[in-house]
C-alpha cells in the first residue's frame, strides 16, 4: 500500500535580481551534494579565487545535500556557512531535505516518513547528525525522539531548509532540484514534481522559456550533460562520483568545473548533444 506523505507546502520561488553594469557578478551553481562535505569543501576556495576583482558572486545549491554519502551535517554547515555570508546566494529545497522537514513536521506519519526516508539514504545523514544507528531500541519512538533531539541541536539547519527556495528565476536560467512539468507556468509547478519529476520532462524538449538547470536525476556520462532546454548537473557525488558546479558569468557564458577523489577542483569541456532532448 502506498502512503502519501508530502505535505503541502507553500510555493517559494525567487527572482535574482540584476547587478548594476561594470562589475559583472558570477553565479555559481552547484550539483546535488549528497552528504559528499569533502568535494564541497575544495569549492569556496576555488569560487574565492576566481573572484580577484571582489565584484562579488552568488552560490544557488539544487538541493539535496544531505543523505547517502558520510558527511550530511558538515555539508549542510558549510551551506548554512555560505548562506549566512552571501545574502545573495541561495538554497534550492531537494526531496531529501524535504524528507527531513516531514519527519520534523508530522508527527502523525513519523513512522512511515521515517521508514522511508532511512531507506533512501538518511539513515547516513542520521548517523552523521549524532544519532546510534546501531543501536538497540526498544520502540521505534526512542529513535525518532534521539534523533529529533539531536536535529533540533542544529536549528540554523532546520531554519535554511526552512527558507529554501522551491524555483529560482534569472531571467535566462531557471534553477530547480528536480525539473519542470512541460506546459505549466512556473508559478503553478507543484512542489512535488519540482523535487521528483523525471518522466516527461526528461525526455521532453519543451522549450521553457529559459535553460532549466536541475538535479536530482545522476546523469548517465558522470558529467554535467547539456541538452536543448535543460542542464543536468547531478553527478553522482552521493555514489561515489564527483561533484559538479557550473558558473555563469554575467554575459550568460558557461563553465563547468568537478571536484572529486583528488579533492581538487578541475574544469570539463562540455559539448551541447542537441540530438537528445
């Protein structure tokens, strides 16, 4: 039997606004992290670097930087970190955190939020975040409540999820965890397939008015993939791959960049295949 535990949630989407001519700001945007904190670290230095006129840049996360991979409470730090120092960047709500503002929110489907989210990775993100994995519970509450307790000890966590953005707009780009349901304005996209979707709009060419730039689904090539209306840049960092970021500059070029097993920060050449939707 299958349980629906999204809750509805209140549509946030955010217009970036543009920057006054003769100092260019860079955006840059990065993959789903997936608890990955140590191919997140090598990335603020890197952005820092490429910044020697201090004219300043913005980071927009997609999303779901918690679960699967070892480290879910320091990469959700060094978001917070990021947050808290530049107004301007921003944190894109992915399912996974999504998962874990549900087992926060609603008590009265804990056990099946809970059932279902350690299943797709949070019981990493769990035990990063303090709590006994392997330990012996004597009700399945004693869990929640040690792991509620230990969540609630990172409230500036709790508190950036809460402030996520579902939909990001610049204008040339729209930013998005998962993707776009082709033929639906922007403003009436449901929170569920802006986290989830797949089917239709992956092996759709609509054209959105804008690049779609997404996570959520890991690309098959392990690198950042280029189609006609959207940009992929899960890369599989959860898994074991690398972490991808692309940056904007102001005049809408794009590079893209890796951070993986050497901890070190590599650009990628990139062609666009515009055969495939």
């Amino acid at each position: 039997m299958r349980h629906d535990i999204r809750a509805p949630e209140t549509f946030r989407r955010y217009c970036l606004p543009s920057r006054p001519r003769g100092c260019p700001l860079k955006t840059y945007v990065i993959g789903d992290v997936h608890g990955r904190a140590d191919l997140l670290k090598a990335l603020p230095s890197h952005i820092e670097e490429n910044d020697p006129n201090g004219c300043g840049y913005r980071v927009i996360f997609l999303g779901d930087i918690i679960d699967r991979g070892p480290d879910s409470m320091k990469a959700m730090e060094m978001v917070v970190r990021e947050l808290n120092q530049n107004p301007e960047s921003r944190l894109i709500l992915g399912n996974h955190e999504e998962f874990m503002l549900l087992f926060l929110d609603r008590p009265d489907k804990r056990e099946i939020v809970f059932d279902h989210w350690m299943r797709n990775g949070g019981l990493a993100a769990a035990a990063s975040y303090g709590l006994n994995v392997g330990g012996r519970y004597g009700r399945i509450e004693e869990a929640h409540e040690s792991l509620l307790e230990l969540l609630h000890r990172r409230q500036n966590h709790i508190d950036a999820m809460r402030r996520a953005a579902s939909l990001i707009n610049d204008g040339a780009n729209v930013f998005v965890h998962a993707g776009l349901r082709p033929g639906v304005p922007f403003e009436q996209q449901t929170t569920k397939d802006l986290r989830t979707i797949r089917s239709g709009f992956l092996d759709n060419d609509f054209d959105f008015g804008a690049m779609v730039v997404h996570g959520h689904t890991v690309t098959s090539s392990g690198l950042p993939e280029i189609r006609r209306s959207r940009i992929a840049l899960d890369t599989g960092a959860g898994a074991g791959g690398c972490l991808s970021m692309m940056m904007v500059d102001d005049d809408g070029a794009r590079t893209f960049f890796q951070s993986g097993s050497a901890r070190e920060v590599v650009k990628v050449e990139l062609s666009q295949r515009p055969d495939e939707p």
